[in-house]
C-alpha cells in the first residue's frame, strides 16, 4: 500500500510539473501574439533555464532572431546545444542563428552535420550554401543550391542564388536559366525578374529585356534603375514596332459569341452595374474615347431614356471626348452630342443572347499581367461623361447570375474539381449583392477588378464554371439572415485569420481556421511559424493543380539598397538594419512591421502599406518570416519566406480546390471557412438544406 501511494504521488507530481510547464508556456506564447515579444523572450529565456525545455529554447531562439538580437539567439541556442546535441530543430535554429550574425564559418559546420540527415534537406542545402557564399566558396555553393533547386518549396530561391553566383561570374547564359526557372515558378518574385532582364541586356536581347523591364515598370513605376535602362535600350531597339508596350493587345474578338441565358429564375433578376477598366484601386481610369459592337439591332438613349439612335447589329460605333465633351459617333461619321450619359441596349426584349463587344479595354491595372485587350459583355452597357475625370467611364448592367458567370472563371481555374467552383459562384453572387453600391460615387456598383471582384464578362467564361453558378442558382450566404462580407484569397497559406487581426471590422463568421491536414493548432508556438514556412506539410492549400506552388510558399530577396529606395517612397531612414516584426497574429499573419535605418525607423501597421513598403511590387501577403543576409560585416539583403496569397480571410480559393479533390461538398468547404452561417435562397429567404 505504502509503495502504491508513492507511486500515485510520484504520477501526481509528475503532471502537475507538466501541468505548470504547459502553463508557463502558454503564457509565454500568450504575450508574444499580444504584441509583447519582449517580455515573451524573457520568459522564454527563464523557462529554458529553469526547466531546460526544448519549446521554450526553440521559442526563445526564434523571438530572439525575429527582435534582431543575434548575440542573444546564439547563446540561446548554444545553451539548448547542451541538452539536445542531435536535435536536428535544434541545430537547424543554431545554423539559422549563426547565418543571421553572418557567422557563416559556424554556420556552415551546423548546416553540413545536417544535409547528412534524410529530412528536410533541400532547405538546409539552401543554408549551407549561404553560408558558403559569405566564406567566398561559389563552386561548393553553386553544388549544394543545384541540390536544393531539384525540391519543390525552394526552387525558386535556390535558382535564384544559382543565377547571383552564375551572373558574378560573368556565365549570362546560365544566369539566364536560372533566372527564368526562378519566374516560371513564380512570376511575381520582381528581384528575378530585374536580374533576368539585365542578363538579357548583356546578352543583347534587347527586345526581351525591354520588355521585362516595362513589366516592372508596371508594377514599380517610380525604380529609378528601371527606367534609366528602358531609357538605355532605347537606341538598341531596331524599329518602332520594337516599343510597344506590354499593354499591346492580346486578343482582337471580330465575332459576337452565341451566348445563353442563365436558368430559369422565380421572378426579377437583381441587377449589378460593374464599372469596366477600372484602376486597381477600383476607381475608373477615364477613357477618351472607346469602340464598341452590340450583337443585336440596339437602340441609343440618354440619360433620360430618350432614343438617340436605333443601330443595326454588328456594326462599329463609337463615343469620343472632344473638347472636354462627349460624343456618340456613327458607323457613317455621324456625331452626336451626349451631356451626360448613353446606354446601349437590344431593341426587342426576345432576342437571345445579346451581348456587347468593347474594344481594346485596360485589364489588371497595377499588376505584371496589365494587358489592353477586346471584351464582350451580356446585358446593357452604359458609357457616362465623369467631368472630374474628364473620361469616359463604361458600365455594364447585368442580373446577378450573369454577372456571377463573368466573375467564377475569372477568379478561380476552371481546372478546379466543380465543388471548389460551387464555392466561388456562392460567394461571388454573395459578394454581389453585399457590395451593391460600394462604387455608387463613381456610377456603379462593383468594379472588375480585385479591389472587389475580377470580372472577365463573357471572353472569361466556360461551360464548368457556366454549370457550377446554375447548380447554385439564386444561393448567398447569409449570417443572422443578412448577406455576409463573403472575402476570399487566392491562398491562405495554410491558415487563415480573422477580420479583426487583419484590421477590419469583427466578423463573428471570419475566424482563424486550419487548413493543415495534420497541424496540433491547439498547442501551436510561435517558433512553428519558422517550420510552417520553411518546411513542407500536408495542407488542402497546397493543392497546386494548374497553378504555381508559389502561391502557398514563396521567397522573395530584397536588396537593401533596392528596398531602401521603396521605403524612401514613405519615409527616408537611410541604410536600412533591421526589419522587426512589430506583432503577429495566432494564424502567422504579421500586424505591424519596424523597419530601422541610420537615421531613423518607420513603422507600418496596415496589410497594404506592409505588402507595398517591404517589397518592389508588393509581397504577396503578410504572413512571412524575414531574414538579414550579410556581406562584409554590412545587411547586403533580406530574405522573406512567406505563405499564401491575398489577406487570408475567409474562403481559401486553393484550400477548397484540396478538400473538393479529397470529396468535400461545397456546402461543407464553405462551412467550414466561414464559421456559424446559412446557405440561404435569395428567390425564396429559406435556407439551402
């Protein structure tokens, strides 16, 4: 019995030290996602010490790296050493450690043990080889990346580094190679792009590397660089043909498409307005003049539904600003002058399939893919006179299920399994009918861009995505019987956040889900973030059927003296020294970034401003971990691991495309990222059972 007692006493003991350990820890990693890193470091130090805890080491390492103390992280993490010599995490956060101080010696001694393990060694091949180009050793580097670009997460940075060795070195062709691998995995790393447009120069592609740089230049029109080399290719280029711009048209439509109506529909269709070419801040461009072509005979009229002009089918007319008037102008010549607006509709409500083209109209304004290109629309167009603008501005008016087919295949591929596209055709009418109005200023509703929803109209539709509306005609979801504020992303990168981490109004239906297959998420810390980024895990978002990997994981590599020109945009702080995440939340997401330079810090706490003051181009999201990369003793760049692709809120676009491969219903997808709502019948008020 004595010894029974004992035995209970000691398994007593035993968890209720586990159970103080927990909750040390826990509180630890509470005041870290407070914003409190500081003091998490301090506990996480003393935990380490006290209990010799492998988390709590791991932890403080990592919150030591992120704050910038180097000198700290490495005693931390020759501490941890101690206790867990051949604990590969361990090492791996040593390395990391040594690689931040640019003690690339050490470094390259941790990262060598641990490229002879059989986990995760594409990764660690990237970190030796860092560590081999600070000690000056390019041909063992160059070895070790060709090793890592043969992965499927780090390809990218890996054939980044290849082309820096190979351009060092004067071997443009192979920098060239690698470059390109780097921008066909991910079109969006702009620091590849730049360097694959000068290689071209040195190689005397002038045509090619015009036109990367103007693609830049798109995206980042005030890099000093890039225009002073557009301005140098000039005299190179042979013939004017050789100057278009990458807005030259992609596509000319001569032929009206043959279009149906959506399905059958109880009562009135709601309709939208959609403003077409508009900025990407969603506010119109101000067109000069545009062309257009109705299928049908179409009938003009003003503002006041007065018939201008009936028309015959198929034919070119167009509206001009002249003397900061608009006009309508005839297939013969004819002007017409309009003070305010005019609207093209069919003359007989029984034609089928009316539809209009418009000319040479700006898509993805601010983007690397902005294009001019011919686009046809159902439903009426309507062009209004704004005198502030001194433009034109082109509105489509359609019901609600027609303008749901010119936005699902626009924004999610018609490759994706049809559940995944039932899920973007519900929030897309959702978004729809929540967003009437968000425009009015401007005299429409939505616009066609990613400020609210991409909108193709009818060249962007397919019979998939066509099929996946009618399956869920008239369906919106609704939370306490109200439309909701249905936001996605392209990629969640593994977990999505709330509505108010990402600093927005709280939505009790926008919560933190996971869209990892195999993630503890009750007992994540924050050191995870490191592994969740670096490593691979099984994730629904990793689906990456037709669309790059990038789009779940991505690298980017910023040059000090680069970023230190996007930042002087905000705020010049000189020579730039730390980058310091300010607060991150419990999904990874970071809230608030301090950026210190020689003369000064800036802070930046809202998505956009992190996404556009951190990068050339933008970041694709906020959820990234950041590391310096020296040279010399000085910061020669920084490099950003980070995940997903949008703000992270509510539908993952990719995430659903996994679970609908793995046999989730749309019902069950969208339920599941938004949390508590009714998939309701706007025909009927009920909900979808």
């Amino acid at each position: 019995m004595q010894r029974l007692k004992s035995l209970l006493f000691c398994l007593f003991f035993i968890s209720l030290t586990l159970f103080v350990k927990a909750n040390s820890l826990q509180k630890a990693s509470d005041l870290y996602f407070e914003g409190k890193q500081q003091e998490a470091l301090n506990e996480f130090i003393k935990i380490s010490k006290t209990e010799g805890d492998r988390e709590a080491f791991l932890n403080a390492i990592y919150i030591a790296l992120e704050l910038g103390q180097n000198k700290l992280a490495i005693d931390t993490a020759s501490a941890a050493l101690k206790n867990f010599p051949q604990d590969p995490t361990i090492l791996e956060f040593t390395g990391q450690a040594y690689l931040n101080a640019g003690y690339y010696l050490n470094a390259e001694n941790i990262f060598t043990r641990l490229v002879g393990q059989k986990t995760k060694t594409d990764f660690y091949y990237i970190n030796l080889a860092r560590a081999q180009i600070g000690l000056n050793m390019p041909k063992l580097a160059i070895k070790n990346l060709q090793f890592a670009a043969k992965s499927e997460d780090h390809t990218a940075l890996a054939n980044f580094l290849l082309g820096e060795l190979y351009f060092a070195q004067k071997d443009y062709k192979k920098a060239r190679t690698a470059y390109k691998k780097v921008l066909d995995y991910d079109n969006q790393f702009i620091e590849a792009k730049k360097k694959y447009a000068e290689v071209l120069f040195q190689l005397k592609d002038y045509k090619q590397a015009y036109k990367n740089y103007l693609s830049i230049r798109s995206v980042e029109p005030n890099d000093k660089y890039t225009n002073q080399m557009i301005e140098k290719i000039h005299p190179y280029l042979k013939k004017a043909s050789d100057l278009n711009l990458p807005t030259e048209k992609e596509t000319t439509i001569n032929r009206h498409t043959n279009v149906q109506k959506p399905i059958s529909f109880e009562g009135p269709l709601p309709t939208i307005r959609v403003g077409l070419g508009a900025k990407i801040s969603g506010a119109p461009i101000g067109l000069k003049e545009i062309k257009f072509s109705p299928s049908h005979d179409f009938k003009i009229t003003d503002n006041k539904g007065k018939i201008l002009v009936n028309g015959k089918a198929k034919t070119w007319w167009q509206i001009i600003i002249e003397n900061n008037k608009m006009y309508l102008v005839s297939p013969e010549n004819k002007k017409t002058y309009i003070p305010v607006s005019v609207k093209i509709a069919p003359q007989s409500q029984e034609y089928e399939g009316h539809t209009t083209i418009i000319k040479d109209l700006l898509v993805g304004h601010g983007t690397t893919w902005i294009t001019l290109q011919d686009n046809e629309y159902r439903g009426e167009i309507e062009f209004i006179y704004n005198k502030k603008i001194n433009g034109i501005i082109p509105v489509n008016i359609v019901n609600i299920e027609e303008y749901v087919y010119g936005v699902v295949a626009s924004e999610m591929p018609k490759t994706f399994p049809l559940e995944a596209l039932k899920t973007q055709a519900v929030i897309a009418r959702t978004y729809g009918i929540k967003a009437l109005g968000k425009h009015k200023k401007w005299g429409y509703d939505v616009c066609d861009t990613q400020n609210c929803q991409v909108y193709g109209g009818v060249k962007a539709e397919q019979e998939k995505t066509n099929s996946a509306t009618d399956a869920t005609c008239g369906q919106i979801l609704t939370y306490q019987d109200s439309p909701i504020e249905a936001v996605f992303s392209s990629n969640c990168g593994g977990y999505t956040q709330s509505s108010s981490e990402a600093g927005w109004s709280r939505q009790e239906y926008l919560k933190p889900v996971s869209d990892y297959q195999d993630l503890d998420e009750n007992n994540l810390q924050p050191y995870h973030f490191k592994e969740l980024l670096e490593h691979s895990r099984p994730a629904y978002s990793r689906f990456f059927k037709n669309i790059s990997p990038a789009t779940f994981r991505w690298t980017r590599v910023l040059e000090e003296k680069q970023l230190r020109e996007v930042i002087k945009q905000k705020k010049d702080i000189g020579q730039i020294t730390a980058i310091i995440p300010l607060k991150r939340g419990r999904s990874g997401y970071v809230h608030g970034v301090k950026i210190v330079g020689k003369k000064g810090t800036l802070t930046l706490t809202k998505e956009h401003e992190i996404k556009k003051y951190l990068a050339t181009g933008m970041l694709r999201s906020t959820y990234f971990i950041v590391q310096p990369n020296y040279e010399k003793g000085e910061i020669k760049s920084f490099i950003f691991y980070g995940g997903g692709w949008g703000h992270g809120v509510g539908l993952c676009q990719t995430g659903s495309g996994g679970r609908a491969s793995a046999g989730q219903d749309y019902k069950e997808i969208l339920k599941h990222y938004y949390t508590d709502i009714d998939i309701q019948d706007i025909r009927t008020k009920k909900p979808v059972l």
